[in-house]
C-alpha cells in the first residue's frame, strides 16, 4: 500500500488554532497515528515521517506543540531561540495538543482501537507519558529525553514506563549523549513491569536524531532497520 495526500491544517484548541499536518493514505485507512514532533518543531522530517505512516496505511496527525508561541519552527543550531520556547511547555498544554490531535482522528473516523502515537526528541518523551495516560494500541518512541528526570511537569520517563497502558516500543542509540544508556536500561525495566507488550532497541552505532534525515547524527542503516521494527510493531498492535 502506498499514496498519500498532505494537508496543513488548523484545529481549534481552548488555547486558540493549532496547526496539524494531516496525511491521509490514498486506499482504506487502517488506523490513525498521532506523530508528535522534534523540538524544532513540524520540521520537514516530521513532515516526511508523516507521509511514510499514511504509505502504511494509517492517518497521520502531527499537531504543532509550539502554537502559542510566536517563534514554531527552529533549525537544528537554533538551540538559544528553542530553549526559551521549550521552557513555556507544561504538562497542562501539552496534553490539550495531544488530545486535540487524537480528537481529530475521531473526527476522521479512525476506531479508538486502531489508535497510535510516535514521537521524535522531545516528542518521544510526550509520547511516553502519553502511553501511560492514554489506553491506545500502539506507542513508538525515537529518543526522548527525560528518562531519568522528568521535563516540562511531565513524570520521568522511567516512572511513566513503570505505569504503562500502551504497548511501547522504544528506539535509542548508544551514542546518544543526552539519554544515558543507564536511563534507558532502567526504563526497560520498568516497562517490563507494566501490564502491557513491551520492547526496548538499543542501536550500538547510533546517536541522538538517528532517524532524521537533516542531522549530522543520521544513521541510515540504523534507521531503516528501526522504521522497519515500526511498521511491524503498528502492523502487530492495530489489528
């Protein structure tokens, strides 16, 4: 299966309008994904890795977490700007996105079991509090800091594992200085604790922004086989 058409939509949130990119496979949709972005923003990797979930066959809806600030989009040296933007999030607002997004799957009349989130950086670690807050079938992590202490009001990663209600499937690399491989081993752990299906890949070659294509620290190899794992572990936990 493959197609898609892209769409940069607004959704109204009690904050105000959100912008979303929505893609939409071209044949009969399977499920619906929630693609939670990188720090930088709806950047265009996150625009790709859009269009590759609805080659998959599922609806994706990735909302703008930055909407109420000025500055939404950020490049990859840009960490001075980002950071005072990154300091205003809080769980409260963070959540309200998220849901938002998930809402607009509804509307698209994606079931409540064929729902999933991913995210990237920063995303990953919405992602993970989200799998514990939420019951979908499916959470996929690439990085995500905030293992051994939590960020933006959100628990540590660590904790929300131990309390997991999705299945999740965490991606990191050994290289990865900003996420402890310490952190991430605790984190397996924990989650294997939790009552859901969980699976941990550590990548010995890999570093922080494996998956994108417009970093330094991209891997290809590493990130054809993690987006591959993906797909499977979608394919395994929406139908």
């Amino acid at each position: 299966m493959s197609g898609h058409i892209t769409e940069k939509r607004q959704l109204e949130t009690v904050d105000g309008p959100m912008d979303v990119f929505v893609s939409t496979p071209l044949e009969d949709i399977r499920g619906g994904v929630v693609v939670v972005q990188e720090a930088f923003g709806l950047t265009g990797h996150i625009q790709r890795v859009c269009e590759a979930v609805a080659d998959a066959g599922y609806v994706a809806v990735a909302p703008a977490l930055f909407h109420r600030s000025d500055d939404q989009l950020f490049g990859y040296s840009d960490y001075d700007k980002l950071g005072s933007v990154i300091m205003t999030m809080t769980r409260a607002t963070i959540e309200v996105d998220v849901d938002a997004a998930f809402a607009e799957l509804v509307r698209l009349k994606v079931p409540a079991g064929k729902m999933a989130i991913m995210g990237f950086c920063f995303g990953g670690t919405v992602t993970l509090e989200t799998a514990a807050r939420l019951e979908l079938a499916a959470a996929i992590t690439f990085y995500g800091g905030g293992l051994g202490e939590g960020r933006f009001g959100l628990s540590s990663g660590i904790e929300s594992a131990a309390r997991l209600r999705t299945p999740w499937l965490g991606l990191y690399g050994d290289l990865d200085e900003h996420i402890p491989i310490d952190e991430v081993e605790r984190a397996r752990i924990a989650a294997a604790s939790s009552p859901v299906d969980t699976e941990v890949i550590r990548f010995a070659d890999a570093d922080h922004g494996f998956h994108c294509d417009e970093r330094p620290s991209f891997h290809a190899e590493t990130s054809s086989i993690a987006w591959a794992r993906t797909l499977e572990f979608l394919d395994d936990h929406m139908s």
